[in-house]
C-alpha cells in the first residue's frame, strides 16, 4: 500500500491517507487527486509516523480502524491527538468512520481532529474534503498570519 520516494515540490499539495479499507483508500485517492492533491498513503502505524514527519501535509485523512479492531487501538490518532498543535495545525485532519456522523462539530472536537466523515457519505468525499479544508483554513487562518509574523521577526 505504501507509496515509493515521491518528491514534494514547494508548489505541490501533499496529502496523507491512513486507511484498512482499500475501497476507501481508493475513493480518498481518487477524490484528494480531483482537487489537484499529490497524494501518499501509510500501510502502517510507523509508515505514517515517518511520513507525517517528513512533510508539512495540507490533509490527513484516518480510517477510525486504521491498523486497529477499535478507535481505542487506533495508534495513529491516538499519536495525532496527543500531539503538541504545533505540530499539527499545518493539515486539515479528517477521521473517516461509521461510529460518526459527518460534519458533526462535537464528534470532531471530542477526537481532536478537523472533522469526521461518515462512510455511507462516501460519494460525496471529495466535497466533503473540500468543506473540511476550507473550515480549517477559516478557522486556523488568524492563527497562521501570526505565526508567520512571529517567524519573520524572529529571524
């Protein structure tokens, strides 16, 4: 499942799948490469940790059962959720399972994530990421402009 090197160039729009489910991983693929998204999917827990330390992604999306028989065991959003924001506020992270209702602001909050799709929503995916996406960057734009700010000055 895992791809091979791949170059990131400063205009790209890298993406992050964590999924068990090929169909999914497939129409995730599919959907982030309609919005123009150059895409990698992890195969394991410490894939993804690897490929998430290597790149500033734009977005993230975790199967609940990535790699995992229960959200408890999920080692990926449990790494994700217990990660400084610094380190993560770069992506719009998206929880994709059937124990959520999509868009639901409490659900995603409650698991320290951007926003949790359900799967029966799944021919709307790419609309989907394109709404998460635009929330986030909304939502984390003022916070941005001032990190940005406090980098230059700080050179």
């Amino acid at each position: 499942m895992a791809d091979e090197f791949d170059f990131i160039s400063a205009t790209d729009k890298p993406a992050l799948l964590a999924f068990s489910t090929p169909e999914w991983l497939e129409t995730a693929k599919g959907a982030l490469q309609e919005l123009g998204y150059k895409v990698h999917t992890a195969a394991t827990h410490s894939d993804f940790l690897i490929r998430f330390s290597q790149f500033r992604y734009q977005v993230v999306i975790v199967e609940e059962l990535f790699a995992a028989n229960s959200i408890e065991e999920n080692a990926t959003l449990q790494t994700l959720q217990t990660m400084p924001m610094a380190r993560r506020r770069h992506a719009a992270i998206i929880l994709f399972g059937a124990s959520f209702q999509t868009f639901t602001p409490m659900q995603a909050f409650q698991q320290s994530v951007n926003a949790v799709i359900n799967p029966s929503e799944v021919f709307l995916l790419r609309q989907l990421i394109e709404k998460a996406v635009a929330d986030t960057n909304f939502f984390l734009h003022s916070y941005r402009e001032a990190q940005s700010t406090l980098y230059a000055e700080n050179r």
